[in-house]
C-alpha cells in the first residue's frame, strides 16, 4: 500500500505528516515503528491531521516507538504552515490531546504558536509517581552529586530540566533513558539538559521520550524558559538554541501562557510504502 504523506521539520526535528481528512489512513503501532526507522523513512514524531471540527484541526501524534503522545510543539508549527500554504491562511487553529493550540503565520516559513499553560505545581499532572515528589527539585540518585535537582514541566508532555555548566558535555545517549524511564515518571519523560548563556538565551541537548537524542524540540524549550524563569536564572522571554537555530520562547506572565516562534523547513512531499 502507498500513501502520500509529507515531511518537515523544525531546526532539525522532523516528521512525517499524514492528512486524514479525505483519506482515513489507519497504522498500526508495529508500521509506525517501521517508518519511525532510520534506515526507512525515519521521524521524530508521526502526525495525523483529523477532519476540521468548528475550524479547528485535530492533530493526532505517536513517537517514533507507536506510542501516542499529548504535544509536539514544531510539529505542530510546521502542520499551521503548512495548513496555511493550502488555504493561504494567517491564523490556524489546531488541537492536540483537547488543548487548542493557536498559531499565526508571521512571515515565510516563520510561524508563532501558543502553546498554552504550562503545568509545574501538580505532581499528578506532571505525572510524578506520588505527592512526595516535589515537581520542582526532583533528586534523582545517580544525577544528585554532579547536577543536583531535576525541575519539572508539563507542557503537554512530560520534561524534566536540569540546568548545567555545559549542555554538550553531558552523554545524553546514555543519562537519558535512564532518566526517561526512571519509575518517578509514570508516562515516562522528556529530559533536557540547559546551559545559561545569559538570562535571555539558553542553549540545551535534550532526550525525547521515544525518539531518543533529538535536534530539537518545541515543547522542550518551552519547559526550559518555564523552569529558568521560575527559578530565577532567567528572563521570561528567552531564545533556545539547538545545533541547526534557535526557537525564541515567551512565557507571558500576563495570562500565564507560552508562545513559540521560529521557522519550519520546506514542504516535502513524499510516498509512504506499507
């Protein structure tokens, strides 16, 4: 079987797109692991886009392992873009996991998206493992000594954020699943590890749950701004730089929300065969 689809990607983190809503394209867990696969097609994140409800897309998304994850915050910039190109729209709405997620096209390729409120006070919401873990200074035993306490988020996903000395230092492939997987995080969880430049920029290497090492990744650098701030190490309104560019990230103390904006790549169309 062949289907179309497309592939984008935000400052390196990519994704293959399927458009759902004339074509109901149904894949088991077992093909989106096969696709997920480097040596096929490969992506960070599958997404579907769903028939258009009161003008708003649902977007559906799973992780390169099959699993259905709530977020995917340059993904979902790149599928407002690309939304825009087919209606030639400014102002798309989309919905993942019942949040509505609002994104504006501000000039080519260059897409703002709020991302809604973020979630740090609640251990269930995180989740965390009981109400005896502090979402803000999560210790973790084999991390206390060299990166003391871990600060947590949620911004549709699951983060955990721990702020060091040098980001490109740290052997990601190997802290990582540890991390991920660690019975604390019930959902399993996202891991970044954030350098402070300066209270306005932060560089991070991050682990996605799922997908493993990736080039970047939204919803991350929106629980980092969240944490840094809340912390007090940083402003509220920082640029979040990966290896390929940067997102800048303004979590509005105004209404307590979190904006996203940066570029998205081409438009790839490709074929999919099952």
């Amino acid at each position: 079987m062949d289907i179309k689809a497309f592939k984008m990607d935000g400052l390196g983190n990519d994704f293959v797109i399927i458009d759902r809503r004339k074509n109901d394209v149904n894949l088991s867990k077992e093909q989106i692991i096969q696709i997920g696969d480097r040596n096929n097609i490969g992506f960070d994140q599958i997404i579907f886009i769903e028939s258009e409800i009161k003008d708003t897309l649902p977007i559906t998304i799973y992780n390169p392992d099959g699993i259905e994850v709530g977020a995917c915050g340059n993904g979902s910039r790149c599928i407002a873009y690309l939304i825009s190109k087919e209606n030639n729209q400014r102002f798309i709405n989309l919905k993942a996991d019942n949040k509505i997620l609002e994104a504006e096209i501000l000039s080519e390729k260059n897409v703002k998206i709020n991302m809604g409120f973020p979630e740090f006070n609640d251990w269930e919401k995180i989740p965390l493992k009981n109400e005896k873990l502090n979402p803000k200074m999560i210790e973790l035993d084999f991390l206390k000594k060299e990166y003391d306490t871990g600060f947590c988020v949620n911004i549709g996903n699951p983060h955990i954020i721990f702020f060091v000395e040098d980001c490109s230092k740290i052997n990601i492939t190997n802290v990582g699943p540890k991390i991920e997987n660690h019975h604390y995080f019930p959902e399993r969880v996202n891991v970044t590890f954030a350098q402070i430049i300066d209270d306005k920029n932060i560089k991070v290497n991050v682990w996605e749950r799922g997908a493993g090492q990736t080039k970047a990744c939204g919803t991350a650098a929106c629980a980092t701004v969240v944490a840094g701030y809340l912390k007090e190490l940083t402003n509220n309104n920082c640029n979040i730089h990966f290896s390929e560019g940067k997102l800048s990230i303004d979590y509005d103390r105004s209404n307590g929300q979190i904006y996203m904006t940066g570029p998205v790549s081409d438009i790839k169309e490709i074929t999919l065969k099952i």
